[in-house]
C-alpha cells in the first residue's frame, strides 16, 4: 500500500548541519519551515520516508527515523480499514497514471482526501492529505493539514484549505520557478531531478539535462572539484559550496556557485544523495576580474603605505567610493572592518617607535593573509588603525573574517606587558550596506567605526557589528 511522501522541510533532518548558507538556499529553507502544514518526502523506488518537516512533528509527534518507510507508516498510524482504503485508491490511481509517457514531463497534483492519523501520543487526529508525484525520478510530496475540529469549527476548515493551497503554490514556486536550479539526485543516480530553472542557466531542458553525466557537466578544469565535493559527501561531510564552470547547450561554459547537501539513508546512516542549488554568478566573476584589475592599478600609482607595505589611506579611499557606483547593481551585501590595535601607545612608549613600527608591519601583514579574495582591499587607514573593504560579501562572511584575524593576531603572542591581555592585541568593528540599498561611504566608515568603539567597550580583543 502506497502513502504520499513529501517535500523537504528545511528543518535539521534534511539540511543537517548547514550553516551560512548563500541566500537562496536559506529562503528554501525558512520557507518550507515555515509552512503552517505537515509536510514529509518519501522516495518511491524503495518506499524509505526520507525526512519530516517541524509542523509534521508538531501535529502527529512522530520525528525523522520513527519509521523506516512507507509500509510502517501505514501499519502504524492508520487505525481505520476505509481511510487507508482511500489512501490506496487515490494514489494508487495517480501513481498508475505517472507511469504514463505522456505524463511523465509534469507533476501529477494528488486531491485533498480526509483521512484519520493515530498520533505518537495514541489520540486519533484528522487530517486533509494531498499531494505532487514528480515526473520520472519518483519523489512523493504529501502535505497534512490538521482540521480535527473541523465538525464546529467550518471556518477553521477553510482557513486549512486556503492556506494548504498557499503553501502548495510556495514550494511548486520555489521549485519550478526559483532563478536558482534545483538539483536532487541519489548517488545511484537513477532517480534524478532538476527543476525547471535549469534551461535559463544552461539552455538544456531539464530532460535533456538529466541525459548527461554529472561530470560531464563540469568544465575539464573543473571536475576535480565536483570529485572532491562527491567523495566528501560519501565520507559524512554534508555540505559543500563550490564554484565551477558549467556546460552549456550548443557549447561553452558559464560560472555558477553551488550549495551542495546530502542527505542520509535512515537505515544505514550513510549518505545516499545530495540536493544541490546553483545559481549564475557570471557577473558577480566579471565584476570581481574588474575589481582585481582596478585594485592592481590603484598600487600602480603609489597606493602603498611605506611603513606597512599594504594599500595606504589613499587608494582605501578610492576603492570605497568607486564600489559606490556599484553597490546599487550588486546582488550582494558590501562590508567594512576597521581595526585598531589595542593599548598601542603604551606598547609604544615602553618598547620604542621601532619595536612599534615591527608591530605594525607584522599586524598588516596578518591581516593581508587573512584577507584571501583579490578583490577585498586591507588598507593601512591612520597611525594604528586598518581598514578591509570586501565587496559581495554579507555580514555573516565579515564575521567570519573578523574572527580569523583576530585568532591569528593571538597566536603570535607578541609581548605587551601593559596590556591587560599580556600580549598584542587588536579591536575590531563591522558593518555592511545590503544589497540595493543606496550606498554612502561616509555612513559606513561611521558605521563601522562605531562597531569599533562598541568592540573596546566590551574590553578590546573581540570584534562586533555595527
């Protein structure tokens, strides 16, 4: 007997252990998460129940692993002969017409069918189950809206049904019309889909891209990459962000960015596929190549400070204000640290201006290693403060910087004996102009600036955000 399975919900039993993920995959993922009915996923070729969302939870108690496939749901949870007589004769008719050629290139929606659900907790509950079967790969999508009182409360059965159809039309958007292509595939790879989003990336149709090899996919140059991220995967490392070239229909390769996920088979705990989310970034590529470019041409004409040998307040100031005419195009955020080394004065006055001037360049030159992306610019801003303008860049990957020269900056342990940290420390302040909003440099050095003074007040060797 065959039960509706679902969509992924966002919640950690498909996503597992992603963090700072690029936009489009968080909004896929708060998205399904927030949906106001039980949502669950199922793979039909071995009928294992894949994972549940947290409405799905919330209404039945059951979580991910309570069954190990489709035939322990039903045995368990539907007490009634009739409802999973219904259940039976409803999908089984649509999944008898899947196997149709001529309906094989769309979904098949499942009607709204009312059926009753024995809870973990033992209550019977009543729902409104429905559905999408996708074409060819065998994925089950089944939502469940809980309308147990349904009997005195008619306008809470309404509300159920507007908001299931919503929601519907949420995850068919997301996936059928997402700017970002969809990809869901089992290592086997006898099962895979990908959304519909794929033509304006690749100029394939979705058909046509299923009949090539993942790899082959890839730039030549580039397959090492996508074996990488595959054998990473099989090992447990569940989350990749990658960037490639991808084939093109009628030759030709354009750059994307990919967010790859697995996902775990319940009963052996090993990963058993992956769903990954590419998008274009063939701007963002030439945007970059055009920053590297100016930024080489700002250290042309005497853009250097000569103490530290990084970018001077000059060519900071250039940079920042030319990212302005920019900013108002980019899909990303734009972000600025500014650091101050902490008590340097008195390191000054109790080492000398030469031991100072060695400090400087040593700190410089740390944050120079740690700012890896050509076109970031660390810049020597005043005395001993420093400043990092990272175009494309949200206030998570900022953070993240943040934290990596702080660390390397007390790992050389330079000595400070009138510093309460006993050694060379620094201070620093973050902020970010996000994407589209009008940029004003002036408004995030100050910004910025007062993250800094936020970062001394809680006792200097820390970062925070303005």
């Amino acid at each position: 007997m065959l039960l509706p399975a679902a969509f992924p919900s966002g919640a950690d039993t498909f996503f597992m252990q992603i963090q700072d993920l690029p936009q489009s995959a968080q909004a896929l993922r708060v998205a399904i998460d927030a949906m106001p009915v039980g949502v669950s996923w199922a793979n039909l070729s071995d009928r294992k129940i894949l994972f549940m969302n947290r409405k799905f939870t919330e209404i039945f108690g059951y979580a991910f692993g309570d069954f190990a496939n489709i035939d322990e749901w039903v045995e368990q949870t539907y007490p009634f002969a009739e409802d999973r007589e219904r259940v039976a004769r409803t999908w089984g008719t649509y999944l008898e017409a899947r196997q149709s050629p001529v309906l094989t290139e769309s979904p098949l929606e499942i009607p709204s069918i009312e059926i009753r659900v024995r809870c973990k907790d033992g209550a019977i509950k009543t729902v409104l189950n429905s559905g999408i079967l996708l074409p060819e790969p065998g994925w089950a999508l089944a939502t469940f809206v809980d309308i147990t009182d349904r009997k005195t409360q008619e306008l809470r059965l309404h509300a159920a049904q507007r908001e299931a159809a919503e929601n519907e039309a949420i995850y068919r958007l997301l996936l059928d019309h997402s700017p970002e292509m969809i990809i869901l595939s089992p290592f086997d790879e006898s099962r895979r889909y990908v959304s519909s989003a794929v033509t304006r990336i690749t100029g394939f149709t979705p058909a046509e891209y299923l009949t090539l090899k993942p790899l082959n996919t890839f730039h030549p140059e580039d397959r090492q990459i996508a074996s990488r991220a595959l054998e990473g995967l099989q090992r447990g490392d569940l989350y990749h962000l990658v960037r490639y070239r991808i084939l093109r229909k009628g030759g030709g390769y354009g750059w994307v960015e990919a967010t790859i996920t697995g996902y775990t088979d319940p009963s052996s705990g090993r990963t058993g596929g992956y769903i990954a989310t590419v998008r274009d970034i063939e701007q963002e590529v030439a945007r970059e190549e055009f920053l590297t470019s100016e930024n080489r041409a700002l250290s042309e004409v005497a853009a250097h400070d000569d103490l530290t040998g990084i970018a001077n307040r000059r060519a900071f100031n250039r940079a920042i204000v030319s990212e302005g005419s920019r900013h108002t195009r980019s899909a990303r955020d734009l972000s600025l640290l500014m650091i101050d080394v902490d008590y340097f004065k008195p390191y000054n006055d109790l080492y000398g201006h030469l031991a100072g001037d060695a400090c400087l360049r040593t700190i410089a030159a740390t944050i120079r290693q740690a700012v890896r992306r050509d076109a970031d610019l660390a810049a020597r801003y005043g005395g001993e403060e420093f400043a990092v303008l990272m175009p494309a860049t949200e206030p998570a990957g900022a953070q993240r910087v943040a934290a990596n020269i702080l660390e390397a900056i007390r790992a050389m342990r330079i000595p400070h004996a009138q510093s309460p940290h006993r050694m060379v420390t620094v201070s620093i302040g973050i902020a970010s102009c996000p994407a589209g909003q009008a940029f004003n440099p002036d408004r995030l050095i100050e910004q910025a600036d007062q993250a800094l003074y936020l970062a001394k007040g809680r006792g200097r060797n820390c970062s925070a955000t303005g």
